[in-house]
C-alpha cells in the first residue's frame, strides 16, 4: 500500500513555539514511517513557512525550502519554490501540531477547511470557542456544567479590585501554557496583573481561585464514540502549575508532579471522565482534547479549561493519560487519523 502523505504543521507565531517544536519532535518520533510519508512545515515566529526535514533543534537555521499550504482545493496541499518555479505536494491528511494564537484558535484550522485537506483535532467552530476561556464557560454552563465565577476586562473596560473576593486568577482570555497568568491574593495586586495578562491578550480573564484538586482527562474521538485516558492530578508544592515555562522540564518541574492514574477514588474517577466527555460535547470538540477540571471536597467538578490541541511533548499530560490507559502516542496519531480520513475510530 502506498503511505499517507502527512503534513506536520507546527512552530508558528504565539508565545508557545518552543512548546509546538517539542511536540512536534515527540509526534516525528511516533510516526509509523511504514504507514506515512511526513512533509514537516515549520512556521519561524515571524511567521514564515518553510519545508524541512524534522522538527530538529536546529531547523529554523536549516537549509528549508520556502512553502505555503494553498487554499485552493485542486491543490489539497504545499505550493513549493525552489529555484524560481513553483511547485505541488499533494498531502492526504495534516497534524497541526500547533498551540495558542493563529495556531490552536481556529485560524489553521479555516485554512485547512480552505485547502480541503483532512486535519486532526477540533474544527474551526470549537477551536475558536475552546480558545476564548470566558465564551467556553458561557456554553458550558448553558450546557449544566459548573465553571467558577469569573469577569471578563476588556481594553476599555475598568474593574473596581475591591468588588471582587480573593484570591482569583488573573489571565489572558485566549492564551495558554500559564502565560501571563497571576494569582492575586490582594486588591492591590490586581491592576499589575492585568497589565501582565494584556501582554499577551487585550481580553482579560479574573477567575475567582477554586479549592480543589486539579485533574484532567485526555480524551479522543468523535460525537458518541469517545475514549477517555486515565485521569491525573497535578499534585503542586506551591503556586500554579507552570510546566512549560520551566528551564528542564524534561527532567521534572520545579513545583508540581503529574500523578497519572490520579490518587483518587475510583468512583470519582469515572465521574471525572463523563463530565470530560460531557464538556467535550458540549463545546462541540472531535478528534483529541485535554479537559482540565477541579475535583472539589464536596465532589464537585468545575471546569477549568479545554485545551483543542494538548501538548505532545516527552512530558505532557495527554499523552502520558492516554499511555496509562493503554493507548501509546503512535496509536493516538493513528486513531486521529483515521478519524480525520473517515470520521471514525479504527
């Protein structure tokens, strides 16, 4: 048989480009070269698409040939240039192994549903609406699911610090990874962190703080056919869970600990995985997410936020949730696929 050809999209423009080159490298690692022929395109922070060979540490310095995906159907796939002629790669199916702006928002992904190509993970609809954590919590309460109380600070918009009750959560709207995010204990420390949320979102995100345990479940499939990985739980030292701004975090962080399956009861955890199943519906996700929750005392279960495409890397929590659930990231990749080539888990 011949190979899928599979474009790998990743890089890209938002604060988490480090972040999407190490998933990428993890899911290059993971691609059956028996199954797939990968044409792997790297988009630099300026913005800039080029074809390479892999994911490497040094790709952007690499010798890549300058390539864009064409938003003509007929194409259904790369334009090239080389030596001064175009030319035509025609793909069957793309990974945009991409996060945050212009990369997990829904942008790729209308770009995709222009080029008529098949892609993994959520559609334009419900990326864009996963992104936005204010209008995620407005359909997921609409839908019966608790979130926490929060405000939404626009550009124009003031906030009276003393109405609020602490502690809360200062972040961007539509950012991920814990950038620009604060916890704020007191009234006085909310307009600084504001202003650090705005560096990377003019729509400002206050959440009042949740006591609980933070969980999630990583979650694959479409519409009735759902498959839930092992729930975790980030067991913190101290502050919020920050991962992916950490120096090493290949060899560990330096605050919390992913407990994967989570410590806790077993009737908890499958009512933490139908709620995450719930929450997916809801938001009219399909392919892959990551659904983070909070697990109160009282055994309530809050919405903390989806993430449309979870990171990939050597110590993510989706993969390492699908792992303990028997699942390996090759035949993640595989399921995705055959999902976005047909719209069903073989």
């Amino acid at each position: 048989m011949a190979r899928l050809k599979v474009g790998v999209i990743f890089g890209g423009r938002s604060e988490e480009h480090p972040i999407s080159v190490k998933s990428a490298r993890e899911v290059a690692h993971h691609l059956d070269p028996e199954k797939y022929e990968p044409f792997y395109i790297g988009i630099t922070k300026s913005g800039a698409w080029r074809l390479c060979d892999g994911p490497d540490a040094e790709w952007e310095n690499a010798d890549c040939r300058p390539v864009v995906l064409s938003p003509d159907s007929d194409v259904h796939g790369l334009l090239t240039l080389e030596q001064g002629r175009y030319g035509t790669i025609r793909l069957d199916v793309v990974l945009p192994v991409l996060h945050g702006t212009l990369g997990e928002d829904g942008a790729m992904q209308g770009l995709l549903e222009l080029s008529g190509i098949p892609y993994i993970g959520c559609d334009v609809q419900s990326s864009a609406l996963c992104m936005d954590k204010s209008l995620a919590y407005l359909v997921a309460r609409s839908a019966g699911i608790a979130t926490p109380n929060f405000w939404t600070v626009t550009a124009d918009d003031t906030l009276d610090p003393t109405e609020l009750t602490y502690p809360v959560f200062v972040k961007p709207a539509r950012s991920g990874s814990s950038f620009g995010v604060t916890k704020v204990s007191r009234a006085e420390e909310l307009p600084g962190a504001v202003e650090s949320a705005r560096q990377y979102d003019a729509k400002v995100l206050i959440e009042e703080a949740v006591v609980g345990s933070e969980i999630g479940c990583a979650i694959l499939g479409t519409g009735s056919e759902l498959v839930a990985g092992e729930v975790d739980r980030i067991a913190l030292s101290h502050g919020f869970f920050r991962i992916h701004q950490e120096e090493t975090p290949e060899t560990g962080s330096d605050n919390s600990t992913a407990i994967v399956p989570a410590d806790i009861p077993e009737e908890s955890r499958l009512r933490v995985q139908e709620a995450a199943k719930a929450v997916y519906r809801a938001l009219g996700c399909g392919g892959l997410a990551r659904v983070d929750m909070f697990l109160k005392e009282d055994g309530e279960i809050v919405l903390n936020e989806v993430n449309t495409f979870p990171g990939m890397t050597s110590y993510s929590r989706y993969p390492r949730m699908m792992a303990a659930a028997g699942l390996p990231l090759s035949e993640v990749i595989d399921r995705t696929i055959s999902l976005a080539l047909t719209g069903k888990i073989r």
